[in-house]
C-alpha cells in the first residue's frame, strides 16, 4: 500500500486497518516472545528463568593472613587479587612472609 492509496481512504477504512495491524502486530509480537523465552530456557535451563538462583557452595569465612604494617587496617587473606599496598613492598625486597599476622594460638600450638 503507498501513502497515495492512504491519502484517499476515509477515516472508518484507516480505523480498521489500524485495528488490523495493531492486531497483527501483537500477535507476532507474543509468538516471538514465546520463542525467544523457549530458546532462553534451552541456554540458561528452567531455574533461572524461573527466578530460583542455583545453589552455590558456601565458602567458609576466611581469616586474613598478612597486614600492612604501614596500615594495620588493611589485610589481605593470601587469595584473590594482591592488594596495592604489597606490590610496590615486595618489589624493594621484602618477602610474603614479613607481612603475616601473628596469631597466638597458632605460637602456643607450635612451641608445645
């Protein structure tokens, strides 16, 4: 149909082919949303489209290891990314094992 053809119908015909198109154009509309929804399920699984997340192993707490001695604030469990503060100290020569924390416990393990 060109604007020409739409130019000439009247008001009651371009209402109609309005209804018409809006109506088509709902129901592709649903029927691709099923099938994008379908191919979803088949990529993610049921789950998670559903809203239920997967169960992950729970990690237990994990203590910090070393600390700055500069800032005692700032601790580091020895996993993960190396924090910016031991970059730049084990660069000028200083090793891993100067910036452990002491723990008492593990001292009174050791010496008995």
């Amino acid at each position: 149909m060109r604007g020409k053809d739409l130019e000439w119908m009247s008001i009651d015909e371009l209402w109609k082919l309005n209804e018409v198109v809006t109506l088509k154009l709902a129901q592709k509309l649903q029927s691709e949303k099923a099938r994008l929804e379908q191919r979803l399920r088949q990529i993610q699984g049921t789950a998670s489209v559903s809203g239920i997340k997967p169960e992950h192993r729970p990690y237990p707490p994990v203590l910090p290891k070393y600390r700055n001695p500069k800032n005692p604030m700032e601790t580091w469990s020895g996993r993960g990314k190396q924090p910016r503060w031991l970059g730049p100290q084990l660069e000028a020569g200083r090793r891993l094992d100067d910036f452990l924390i002491d723990r008492p416990a593990e001292k009174k393990r050791q010496t008995a």
